[in-house]
C-alpha cells in the first residue's frame, strides 16, 4: 500500500475585521437612497411594523402572496435592508396575518436594520442602521 501524498497547499491569508468598517457618509447615502426607494411602495413590506388584533405590535418577517408571518416577542430578528428600500429577516416566525386585513396607519416608526458598508457584502461587513417603516393595524374582516 502507497503512502497519501498531499500536495503543499498555502493557505490564503484572510484579513481580520478592522475598526473601519463602521456607519459612515457613504452609508449614510446608501441608507438615504434605500429610504427613497422604499417610499414608492403603499403596500405592506417586510420590516414594517403591525399591530395585532390582540395588540402587541410586531415586525413584518416574510412575505407570502395572501400573508405575512410575524417575528415574535422572544426571539431577536435580524432585518437586512436591500439598497432598493425592502428587507428581508432571519428568525423565528411562528404566527402570521392575512394581507387583506392590514390597514395603514398613517405614520411611521424608526425600526431597527443593518446593511452592507458602502453597499459591498462579506464576512463582518455589516452595519447597523435605523429607518423609518409604516405602521399597520390588523383588522379582521
């Protein structure tokens, strides 16, 4: 029986996380743009915030064609904001609402998010950041 030969293989050297990957202007124009964008949208979207029929108030999680689930009080979500203004979310969603019983509210609410620095994706390249999101209510019909 032959011995295993390996060939010598280099391993690449991965730059660390440094201390400039933080909000800065040029995210603060991404953010702006996103913020923008989302504006053109009069329909429920991901991240927005809606008030339940019980009265706790949660985040649009996941969007179906009829209904969105809901995050949940005991579980964190985290809110990826896309550059064109939607979001997406990781987390638990155990509960969900119909579309057609969601009415807007009328106002806004600074909620929580996080974005890629300067728009480029990759291994602790993220950014927090805080966006204004409509508020539903749901009303069963």
């Amino acid at each position: 029986m032959t011995a295993l030969a390996f060939e010598r293989v280099t391993a690449p050297v991965i730059a660390g996380l440094t201390d400039d990957i933080v909000f800065d202007e040029k995210d603060a124009e991404l953010l702006a743009a996103a913020i923008r964008y989302r504006a053109f949208h009069f329909r429920p979207l991901v991240g927005d915030y809606v008030v339940l029929a019980d009265g706790t108030v949660q985040r649009l999680a996941y969007a179906y064609t009829d209904r969105f689930q809901v995050t949940v009080p005991s579980f964190r979500c985290s809110f990826h904001l896309h550059d064109v203004g939607t979001m997406s979310c990781s987390g638990a969603f155990p509960g969900s609402v119909m579309k057609a019983d969601l009415q807007h509210q009328g106002y806004r609410r600074s909620a929580s998010c996080w974005m890629w620095h300067h728009g480029r994706s990759g291994g602790g390249r993220g950014v927090d950041a805080i966006m204004p999101v409509a508020v539903w209510m749901e009303v069963r019909s």
